[in-house]
C-alpha cells in the first residue's frame, strides 16, 4: 500500500517497467537493487530500506533465501519463473490470477517519495537516495526539450534498469512522450549493433567504459 517499500532485483525485461508502474499507481516506493551485489550488501540495503516485498527471478533466488530470516519486514518474495521456493510467490501466477483487476489509482505530490536508489557506499554504507515525483517529472521535461524527444522516438535500454542510465536516460522521458523502449536483458555490443539497424533505434545510453 502507499508508502510501502517494494525491492526489484532482476535482470532487464518489460516485467521491471512493470512493476514500477504498478508499484508507483498504488503510492509505495520501489527500490532498484544492483543485481551484482553480494549477500551482505542484499541485507544491508533491504534491511535498512524496510523492504516489505520483492520482486526477483531464479538467478538470484539462493542469494536472496540465503539472508531471508535476517528480513523480518520482509513479509512478500515474488519469483519470476520456474522453481518457486515454498512460501514465495509465483510471479506469474499472481499476474494472470488478478488479470482484469483494477488496483487503486493514488493521487500523488512532487515531493511524495517516489523511488529510493542507494549509492555504491564505496566509503561507507550505501546510502538510501530519495527520489521524488518532482525529480522524475522535472527530468522527463529536461530530457525532452532538451533532446527534442517525440512519440517517434525508439529508445535502446542497454544499461541495467537499477541504475538511472538504464531506466531515466532517456527511457522514463521517451515513454512520457509516447515513444517505445527497446530493453536488452544485458549489454553485448554485437547485439546493441544489430538491434540499433533492425529496431530502427533513434537514441541510447551508453557509459564510456560502453564505448570502448
């Protein structure tokens, strides 16, 4: 429910936009977590974030089982795909079970509490950054303007969604301007090639160390 903490560790797919959307429409607050942390760093941050539910798929099922009795508020573990643990969730199963359903739609304000990314804690713990609806929203106009992002646009995702290179440059703006998203699991540059010519890609993000 609204102000509720909601953890996604997965790989890139459609089923991330997904779930933010759907955790968004209620009100409650997601949390991307950095697919390449270690067990400690999983407890850390859904420890201190007071994680309610997460989302994740089979890759990280062992890591995540392994500290799930040091999460007492973690009361919800939602699995996409085969071999759900017992007492998990079965993704899809909950999806196709509430199909048609109508979730409440929660007003919200620019300075509600919209997702909350921590840092790299490279000198200390990582830290719980909180994004606001006003941050994504003032981002999605810049990023618009300032790119002349069109409903025409097809945006090539290639960096993990957890990180905002992934999701916010410019994925969130070409959506709010009514353009696609192309999502790449991972990035491979023979496939990024490929994709940019079949997709008929017009932008993407990409870090230097991407480039080289």
């Amino acid at each position: 429910r609204r102000g509720d903490i909601v953890g996604i560790l997965l790989n890139n797919c459609a089923e991330y936009l997904e779930i933010t959307f759907a955790v968004n429409q209620i009100g409650a607050v997601w949390l991307p977590l950095n697919f390449r942390l270690a067990a400690p760093e999983f407890l850390y941050i859904l420890g201190d974030a007071g994680a309610k539910a997460l989302v994740t798929e089979a890759e990280f099922v062992p890591v995540i089982h392994s500290i799930q009795t040091d999460l007492p508020a973690l009361k919800h573990i939602m699995v996409m795909g085969e071999h759900v643990p017992d007492g998990w969730l079965d993704y899809q199963k909950v999806v196709t079970t509430h199909a048609g359903a109508s979730p409440p739609h929660v007003e919200v304000a620019f300075d509600d509490l919209h997702r909350l990314m921590y840092t790299s804690g490279t000198t200390a713990h990582p830290k719980g950054v909180m994004l606001t609806y006003g941050n994504l929203y003032w981002k999605n106009i810049g990023h618009i303007l300032t790119f002349g992002i069109t409903e025409a646009d097809r945006t090539l995702v290639v960096g993990p969604l957890y990180h905002v290179g992934g999701m916010d440059l410019p994925g969130t703006g070409t959506l709010y301007a009514g353009g696609s998203l192309v999502i790449l699991r991972r990035f491979d540059v023979k496939e990024i090639l490929r994709i940019i010519e079949q997709e008929k890609i017009t932008n993407l993000w990409l870090s230097p160390a991407m480039t080289i």
